[in-house]
C-alpha cells in the first residue's frame, strides 16, 4: 500500500461490506465490474432520507416535499459536475445504463432512423449496447455494423474509418470494455463519427468508477451509466444528452411528472430533463448516488486513476508469470480488468476456487459474448479493480491461483 497516494487500508474501513468473512476468510472483494460496493456515507444517505426528507417530489406542496426535491435535485446537480455536463437539464435519471441505452433507442432511433440507415458498434460491446440496436434495426430494416479490434483487444479505427458512410447515423461504443478493460480512443471516435455526419452515444458504465468522465471534452450526443458502477446505489443510473437534441426528441413513457398542461385532446411535455422521467423516480436512490459521487471527489478521481494503474501493472505483471495462464485483453490503456482462461480448469472452477478462499470474481461470459468469441472463448475469469483493493488483494488471488496450479511463484 506504500504506491497509493492515499491509505487504502483506511479507505477499506469505509465499506462496511468489506470487513465481511466468506468461508472463513476475509473477503477479497475482485468483483467490481458487475459491482462496486458501497461505503458507509452512501448507505447513512439513503437511511437519512427516508428518515428525514421522504416524500414524492412536487417541491410547492409541504416541508418534506421540499426537502425531498432539494436532495433529488442536488444529486442531478453532482452528476452534471461529475461529468461536467454544461447544464441540469441534461441530466435524465434512469434505472441504468441498460434503461438509459433503450431509451435512445426507443425514442430518438424510432423517430429518426429509416430503412437503410446505418449503425456502427464495436466488437467491445455489452449485451446492452447490442440488442436494443438490434431490435431496433430488425424492427425499421437498419443495418448494424461492427468496428473490429486488434488481438490485444484495441478498437481498428483504420477499419472504423471504412465503416463509416453518409449512410451513418448512430455510433455507440464503451469507453471501456467490461469483458476485457481495454480503453477505447472515445475522442476520437465520436470525433470521426461527427465528420461523418452521425450522432454518438458513449457507454459509460464501465469507465465512470476509473477515469475523469467529461462529457464536453468527448462532445458526445449521449453518454450514459449505472450509479451501481461507481459506488452508488442499484436501481438508479443516468442518462446525459446535449439540452436541444433532448428537446427535440419525444418521449417515450408518458404519465405524471413529465407534461405541462393534459386535456383528453392533447398533452404538452416539459422540457429535458422532466419530459423522460415520467412517474415517481428512484428518489432515495438518486440521493444516494449523490453520495456516492461526493464520496469519489472526496478521494479525486484522478488519484483513483493513478493508484488503480499502479495496481493494474502489479497485477498483470504477477499474473502473466503464472504457468497456463492466458490473460485476455492486453492492450495497452486498460482500466480495472484482467480476463484470463487458465489450461486445464474450467472457468467456474476457477471462480469456486477463489470463492473457497473469500475472493470474488466473476466467471462467465460478462454479457458480452462476442468479444470474447472474438478471442476463441466463451467464457473467461474476471477479477476487477477497485480504489479499495490492495496489493495484498492481488498477492492472495496470485498465490491462490499458483496453489490450483499446483506450481509455486
Ligand atoms: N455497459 C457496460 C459496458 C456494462 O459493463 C454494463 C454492466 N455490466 C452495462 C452496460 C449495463 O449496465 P446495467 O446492467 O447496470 O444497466
């Protein structure tokens, strides 16, 4: 822990989760890209607000309906700074990434898109920046098109660049992959894809718990994630959109929340962001998610960046020496992720192993089948970084993996 600009074993005690026994041992929390865990101050948050400011948010009505919306809408507030969004208004609370993703599709895709328009993901893709491109393509005859990556796992943008055509409407890609961790050239991309005259959504979820999330800088159309990803709470994610091309698209659910005026014969919406959230929201949990980014400011998200580098490089490099052991995804900008198959075990062997020692990872196909088709397999091993984890984390996976090798390091 010497390497980390702050005291990681301090920083531990933050989460109560972590100080949890797993079969006798302490657990070792390796997990994080399905989800991150959550520190006291975010569970002490939503505890206080249903505690103290619980109501449905219509700000006029009583003294608790004023505190409640005050906190929904500082947490709107932080998440427009944490991205450094150039207003409130651009700022759509959702369930997830998964809601946010289908909601472009369902309502600027249905409305702009024709038969013969264009697509373009990459071979990176969760199963969310997949399929409801694909409903949506099967649904108005659009043609979806993959941006292929190299053998360490890095987006082609020479082949991108043949991809892209006037016929071209929407790019949507992550920014980092949760199968892999390689960390895609974002700028450049959507830069590409504007040249080309489309538009560009950016998935988010797997790059705002690792790296300074801007989405001015990466001038992207969209950008979405998932408040569980980055130490807040499940059920509440986030979709950005630049404020004019918000209101240019209708909604897609109607009801309370998100009109302005309703009579039998005609509705008038409001504007971004209230015209996408209709009904009562996640209101504690939008709260909690505030929490959570005041909790990641509080350590700096580039000084997360920096540690979980160092603690990336450890990793990789005590991993590569072990005997069988195939890592997959070795590009060379990576955040959190080290992917492996290991000869002679199958990948749930592997986890249920790991898990007999109180380390969590996932084994499985991380919904994102056909990266790691791409790479001949179809399940792998994910252990997954967070600012919380240690190099005594990585030293007891590494020697537990030696151990079910039955090799020494
Ligand atoms: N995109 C990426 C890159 C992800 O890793 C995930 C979650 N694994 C999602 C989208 C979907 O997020 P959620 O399930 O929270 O909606």
């Amino acid at each position: 822990a010497g390497h980390a600009p702050f005291d990681v074993n301090l920083i531990k005690k933050d989460f109560p989760i972590l100080q949890e026994r797993v079969n006798g041992r302490p657990l070792i929390w390796l997990d994080n890209a399905a989800t991150t865990q959550k520190p006291k101050s975010v569970i002490d948050r939503i505890t206080y607000f249903y505690e103290h400011e619980n109501s449905n948010i219509h700000r006029a009505a009583h003294e608790l309906a004023a505190r409640a919306t005050d906190a929904y809408e500082s947490a709107r507030s932080k998440v427009q700074v944490f991205l450094n969004a150039g207003s409130v208004n651009e700022i759509i609370f959702v369930r997830g990434a998964t809601e946010a993703i289908n909601l472009v599709a369902k309502t600027w895709g249905e409305q702009n898109l024709n038969a013969g328009d264009e697509i373009i993901v990459s071979n990176l893709e969760h199963h969310a920046n997949i399929v409801p491109w694909q409903q949506l393509a099967a649904k108005k005859g659009l043609k979806l098109r993959v941006i292929p990556v190299d053998d360490d796992g890095q987006i082609l943008l020479d082949e991108y660049a043949k991809l892209l055509n006037p016929k071209t409407k929407l790019v949507s890609f992550t920014q980092v992959s949760n199968a892999l961790g390689t960390v895609t050239p974002a700028k450049q991309i959507v830069e590409m894809a504007h040249q080309a005259g489309a538009k560009v959504l950016v998935d988010g979820a797997q790059s705002v718990s690792h790296l300074r999330s801007d989405v001015r800088a990466l001038n992207c159309d969209w950008f979405v994630f998932s408040g569980h990803k980055v130490f807040g709470p499940t059920g509440i994610g986030v979709l950005y959109g630049k404020e004019d091309l918000l209101n240019e698209t209708q909604p897609w659910q109607g009801g309370g929340n998100m009109i302005q005026d309703v009579t039998f014969e005609h509705t008038k919406f409001h504007d971004a962001p209230n015209r996408f959230e209709a009904g009562t929201g996640n209101i504690a949990d939008a709260v909690g998610l505030g929490a959570a980014i005041d909790y990641v400011n509080k350590i700096g998200i580039d000084v997360i960046h920096q540690y979980e580098h160092y603690l990336l490089v450890y990793a990789t490099n005590l991993m590569k020496d072990i005997p069988g052991l195939r890592l997959i995804g070795t590009a060379p900008d990576k955040a959190s992720v080290l992917s492996f198959v290991f000869e002679g075990y199958k990948t749930e062997e592997v986890g249920a192993a790991l898990n007999n020692e109180g380390i969590a990872v996932r084994s499985g196909h991380h919904c994102a089948q056909p990266i790691l088709r791409r790479f001949g397999v179809e399940t792998t091993v994910r252990p997954s970084l967070a600012f919380y984890n240690t190099c005594s984390d990585v030293d007891i996976l590494v020697e537990t993996l030696y151990r079910l090798r039955g090799a020494h390091r």
